[in-house]
C-alpha cells in the first residue's frame, strides 16, 4: 500500500498527515476545494518533506471529477478529511454542512467502489456521542449528536457501517477523534482559520500576536472545576500519526474499525489558557460569555483500544501544544497569506 487519496488534504489535519505519510514513504494526491485551506500549503509540505502532492481543485461532491481521477490513478487507500467542522457554524447553517458532509461522502463512496477501492480511513469526531452519560468515553458508548456537524459525522458513520455489512471486502477505518491542537514543529504548517476562528487554540494564539483583542470564552457556569468547559486537547502530529496507523491496521484488516484518538486527559478552556500564558510568555486577554448552541460541559476518552488494536498513543503534552501553535503564530502573523 504506497499510494494514497487524501480528501480535503490541504486542511489543518489533513497537511499535517501528508507530511507523516510522506515521510512514512508513501505517495499521496491530494483533492481540495480550497473552501478553508490555502493552496500555499503545498508549497510547504514540499520544503517539510521534499516531495510535493499530486494536487486536484475540486470538490468531492463533483463525481465526474472523481470517476475521471480514479480512471487515471490508481490508488490503494483513501483517507477522507473533506467537510465542513465547525460546530457553532453547522448550528446556522445545517443544510450546509449536510450536503457537504454526507452528500461529499456518499459521492467519494460511489466513485470508489466504481474502481473497487474498498481501504479508506474517515474522519470523524467524538461529537458523535453527543452529551456522554459518564467519563471517560469508550467505543461502546452511545452515539447521539447535539448538533448538526456531529450529526453529519454520525450519519456517514452509520453508512460506512451498512457498507461494511454489505460487502465484507471493506476495510474502514473511522477514527473518532476529539481537540486538534498545536502544529508541525518547523512552524512551517498550522492551522489557518478564515475569517474568525472557530477553535480555541487559533483565537488563543491570535490574540496573544495582537491580532485579536481578546478571546470570549463561552460558557462560565459548567459543572466543570473553573465553570469553563472541557475537552481532550490532542496535538495535530498526534493525530496525524494516528492516522498513519489506522491505514497500516486496515491495510491487513477487513472489516470495520472504530478508535477514539485523544489523550485521556481532560483540560479546561481556562487550563489551556493559562498553560498558554506560562510557557510562551504572552499574555492572553479573555471574557466570560454565555454558553453556545451545541456544546457540551465536558469531553474526554479512554484512549486503551487505539493502544492495543494500533499501538498508538498520544505522546507530545499540552505544553507542546501551545509551544508549536504559537511558534506557528509568531512564524505566520496572517497564516499562509504571510510567512
């Protein structure tokens, strides 16, 4: 298995594995859209790694597109990180994030099973178990979205599901992930919001660059230690590793494989702010405001089954979290529009 079809590619998660696979030795093309990445990321995974991505403008939705792609290369794996992901958005605009996210899906779906391309990696999220009953959260917990973008995630879980039952020759891999943080160690990739960002670590790192005036935390009230919420904050190169695991798993596995990819450790919002402010130095103005639609209190999983089935795990703490975000930050004051 050496090449690779990575959807939305040129995104904060998606760079980020290229550069793990690419140093791993395998070959990959990329398909994006450019709706929220920049196609000067391409530029820097070729100086990260040396070697530049095949590269397609597109979108997963345009099936001539794909079918015309698949009929020129020939591919071993897909790994699909194309979609929409924020969600506060997805509250505003659910049609949006269901036609992208389900209809993109089901459009790479068909096309793949058009050349009998049965090994894909999908990116989902711990939103798919909504409101979790208890801590930590394992496989086994019950899903339920709270809002649209989980719900999107959810439904193409359950479709990859169906498909695993109906044709045993697939080989999935759906990767339950929870707080993508931090960047490449160089500085040279990172995450790169248009307009104001949705994430915590972007607005952290933005207003502590003077970019923003102050971060508005959302939510004081939480049953959580300090009333801010909390998540499993997990670096982005973490998980980019996660996912060269998963695809080396399904490679000798059929079937369906479900892991959530986290640390285990739960971090508040306030936490991470103050983690932030001490090890890089700068100070990071904030206010308290109201909760909002669509989250939860508190987040984090047992990460045990990645270990055992993947012999994965999260290694890189939250002081290298904010220390790369922010080397990121200081390095791109404007993201990839300036170095």
């Amino acid at each position: 298995m050496k090449n690779i079809f990575i959807t939305g590619g040129l995104g904060y998660i998606g760079s980020h594995t290229c550069v793990v696979l690419l140093e791993a030795g395998f070959q990959v093309s990329i398909i994006d859209n450019l709706c929220n990445s920049n196609p000067g990321v391409l530029d820097r995974i070729e100086c990260i790694t040396g070697v530049r991505p095949v590269f397609y403008r597109g979108d997963i939705r345009d099936r001539p597109l794909l079918d015309d792609i698949f009929s020129k290369q020939s591919f071993d794996a897909v790994i699909h990180f194309a979609g929409l992901k924020a969600v506060g958005e997805s509250v505003e605009k659910p049609v949006d994030y269901y036609d992208n996210n389900v209809n993109g899906s089901l459009s790479l779906f068909i096309a793949m099973k058009k050349v009998k391309l049965q090994t894909l990696v999908f990116s989902s999220s711990a939103t798919v178990y909504g409101d979790p009953h208890s801590l930590p959260i394992t496989e086994d917990f019950p899903c339920s979205a709270t809002n649209p973008y989980g719900g999107s995630k959810l439904m193409v879980e359950n479709i990859l599901s169906d498909l695993a039952v109906a044709e045993p020759g697939w080989s999935i891999g759906r990767l339950r992930y929870f707080n993508p943080v931090g960047a490449h160690a160089g500085g040279l990739i990172g995450e790169d919001p248009k307009g104001v960002p949705n994430n915590l670590m972007p607005y952290i790192a933005q207003v502590a660059s003077g970019r923003r005036n102050k971060l508005q935390v959302f939510g004081g009230d939480y049953p959580t230690p300090d009333g801010s919420g909390v998540r499993d904050y997990i670096h982005v190169m973490d998980l980019a590793e996660g996912h060269l695991a998963a695809l080396r798993y399904c490679q000798i596995n059929n079937g369906l494989l479900t892991v959530n990819l986290g640390t285990g450790q739960g971090i508040s919002v306030i936490q991470m702010i103050e983690t932030f402010e001490r090890v890089t130095g700068q100070k990071v103005a904030f206010e308290i405001v109201g909760r909002r639609p669509g989250d939860i209190a508190q987040c984090w999983t047992d990460p045990t089954l990645a270990k055992q089935l993947l012999g994965w795990s999260a290694g890189r703490s939250i002081e290298d979290m904010c220390t790369d975000a922010w080397r990121w930050q200081d390095l791109n004051p404007s993201g990839y529009d300036e170095g």
